[in-house]
C-alpha cells in the first residue's frame, strides 16, 4: 500500500498547462512527471523567483513552469507550462483542477 507523503505539496494545472503536458510524447511526459513529483517533495530546491513578477520558475530540460506557491495550502499551481522560448510571453493563465497523477509513471 502507498502511503502519502504529508509534507509534499500537491501539485495543480491551469487547463493550458494540464493540455500542454498531457500532448507531450510518453516517454517525455514520464519524464516531466517525475521532475514535478521531485518538486512536489522539496520545492525549494528547485524553485527560483521570477524576478519582478509574483511567482516562481521550474525549470526542465528545454521547458520551462511558471508557479504560485500557497504554502498554508501546500499547493504548487503551475499556472504556465511551455517551451522556454514560448514560455515567458505568456504570463496570465486561469487556474482551475487540472490534476496531474505524479506518483504514477504508467499511462
């Protein structure tokens, strides 16, 4: 049996990041998914600000993830997910339960 880890924050997609992952090639996405369930257990390792706007930058590999940390709710909202080149003119996106499975590597 899985036991979740209490200390982890959970990790939600706006509806565009949740599409641009899910439309990644499978063994990328495996990837990804396993870079985000490393954030998810210490996020400030691999959090750093994004200078003069109120959010956070993920890096992986070629892409890049724009973030709001709640801390009280323990939530990482990954507001934006896209090429690194793409990435940083697009900094509005609506958030809304776009649950990612980060424990999982199967699909």
């Amino acid at each position: 049996m899985e036991t979740k880890d209490e200390t982890a924050f959970e990790v939600l997609f706006s509806r565009k990041a949740g599409k641009f992952f899910q439309k990644l090639p499978k063994e990328l996405r495996e990837h990804v998914r396993s870079r985000f369930a490393e954030l998810a257990k210490d996020p400030w390792h691999f959090l750093e600000h994004h200078e003069g706007d109120d959010f956070y930058k993920f890096r992986i590999g070629g892409y890049r993830a724009l973030i709001n940390v709640d801390l009280k709710g323990r939530l990482l909202l990954v507001r934006i997910f896209d090429n690194r080149g793409r990435i940083y003119k697009r900094t509005t996106s609506k958030i809304c339960n776009v649950q990612i499975e980060l424990g999982n590597t199967q699909d």
